[in-house]
C-alpha cells in the first residue's frame, strides 16, 4: 500500500554552487518561471541534522524556487558547510540521478544546447523494446548535474500495446 492520500511529485530539490548560475540555467535554458527566494537558515542548534540532514553549523545562504511547464517546481538551493562534498554524482553512484526534460523535437533542442555551450553526452540514442519510438540523450548543467531530454512524438512501444511488455515485470 502506499503512503495515504499520495497523489503526485510537488517539487524536485537540488544544491547548486552557484545560484545566480543556476538561476539563468532554469529561466534561460529550461525556461523555468523564477517565483522566490528565501532564506538565509541557520540554526545554532541541531535543528539542521535533525530536520535536514546536514551538518549543524551548514549554512542554507539563499534558495531559489521555479515553475517548470506550470506546474513542477524546482527548489535550488546554495549551502555553505564544513563538510560539503562538490562533486557531482554520476549515474552509477548511491544516489546519484538525472532530471529528464520532454521536447518535442530532439534534434532541434540538441543543436540549441550545443549552441549555448552546454556538454551534450554523446548523440541521441533510439530506444528499442517497450521504449521504442523514443530518443534521449543527457546533456550537464553548467555545475555537472546531468539532465535528459526525451521525445517520442507518437508514443512508445509500450503505450501502442501495453500487454505484449507485461510480462516483462519484475
């Protein structure tokens, strides 16, 4: 069963090095609607790792909240913290992830990122089995998140005959 009453995702929160960069990557790139910005937070208690999970003495200096497409929101946040780590973590690591972005053309967005001096990763790639009739490639902010773009302007595999990838389950 799951949690009572869930109905959807509200928003997606990430740290950022640089908010005013990341701030014109949201509104300028992804074409996000800037909202607000709050803070700063720090508490000198441990009001931050019992609630947070961060270090007591971090520091939240400023965070930014977006409207993507009407209606997901994006929390950006910028920290300060004695133990902060700055690598980006990739795929394969323990917690790591990726934000994927629908377009209606692939191509077309692919040229504008490479445009605006963004790392694509690699050429689109086409999906097959249950995703055929869909194209992704990731593409880094400028701090190294990794985002993705999909497209599948006529459906995938799977949304043409659900039942013939049932079974594919685990």
């Amino acid at each position: 069963m799951p949690i009572p009453g869930l109905t959807g995702l509200d928003h997606i929160g990430l740290t950022v090095p640089d908010l005013a960069q990341a701030r014109e990557f949201f509104v300028d790139v992804l074409g996000c609607e800037y909202m607000y910005t709050l803070g700063p937070y720090q508490d000198d208690g441990h009001w931050m790792s019992e609630h947070l999970g961060v270090e007591d003495r971090a520091v939240m200096r400023r965070l930014h909240f977006f409207r993507f497409g009407g209606q997901a929101l994006f929390e950006v946040f910028e920290y300060e913290a004695p133990d902060q780590r700055t690598q980006t973590p990739r795929n394969s690591d323990v917690g790591g992830h990726h934000v994927a972005l629908y377009v209606e053309d692939l191509d077309a967005a692919v040229e504008d990122l490479h445009r605006r001096g963004l790392r694509v990763l690699g050429e689109p790639t086409t999906s097959k089995g249950a995703s055929e009739g869909q194209r992704w490639v990731y593409f880094l902010s400028p701090w190294g998140m990794q985002f993705e773009l999909v497209s599948y302007p006529n459906g995938k595999a799977f949304d043409h005959n659900p039942q013939a990838f049932s079974e594919q389950k685990d």
